[in-house]
C-alpha cells in the first residue's frame, strides 16, 4: 500500500493501477510527442522523438500550462499527471532533464519526490 505505481498518461497501466486501489502517478515525457488518441508517436515519423532540451523544455511547459497533454496536432487531451520523464538514452538527457527543471522551478512550480505529492 505504501507504493507508487508510475504510469504514463493515458495507459492502460494507469487505469489498470487506478482500478486496484493503488497509488498511482501519471507521467507525461519530455522528449517524445503525442498522437489526438493520447498515444505517443511512433518512433518513425520523423519528429516524434525531440533531441533538443529546448525543445523539449517548451514541449514539458506547454503541457503544464495547458493543464494536459498537448498533441502534435495541436489537440489538448485534459489529464493530470504527476511526473515528467525524460529518456536517459539520449544524448541530452541530462542537459534535458537539467533545463526542463529549472523552467518548472522558474515558473513557480515545485519539483516533489513521488511521496510527497498530495
């Protein structure tokens, strides 16, 4: 009961934990884009993996400030999510994770360890 399942958005995960009574804490990504149906573009349209930090900055802020997911089509799907991924496969994962943190911070937003959130 103490645990906390990490689910991405929309995933059958997510409803799957939700349905057993679990904690569950919903993850958008940072670096990849989203579908209209909430799916994450598949890797070989180009475009659907971001390797720029700004980029992906921007991408992560659009969807704080949108209060969801934001497509690439342009579609705003309303889910609340809890935590933002970022691949550490990438080339500039670090620098990624490093800007998009600071962006959040320099918005006002606070960055919580997965148990403390309310």
């Amino acid at each position: 009961p103490g645990l906390i399942l990490l689910a991405p958005a929309l995933s059958e995960l997510a409803r799957a934990g939700a349905q057993a009574g679990l904690r569950v804490a919903v993850e958008i990504f940072a670096d990849r884009t989203y579908e209209d149906d909430g799916q994450l573009t598949p890797r070989a349209v180009a475009g659907a993996v971001i390797h720029d930090p700004a980029q992906a900055r921007d991408h992560v802020l659009r969807m704080v400030d949108a209060g969801g997911i934001v497509t690439r089509q342009g579609a705003v799907l309303d889910v609340p999510f809890h935590s933002v991924c970022v691949h550490g496969d990438g080339a500039a994962a670090l620098e990624t994770a490093r800007i998009v943190r600071a962006a959040l911070l320099a918005q006002g937003h606070e960055v919580l360890p997965l148990p403390d959130l309310p």
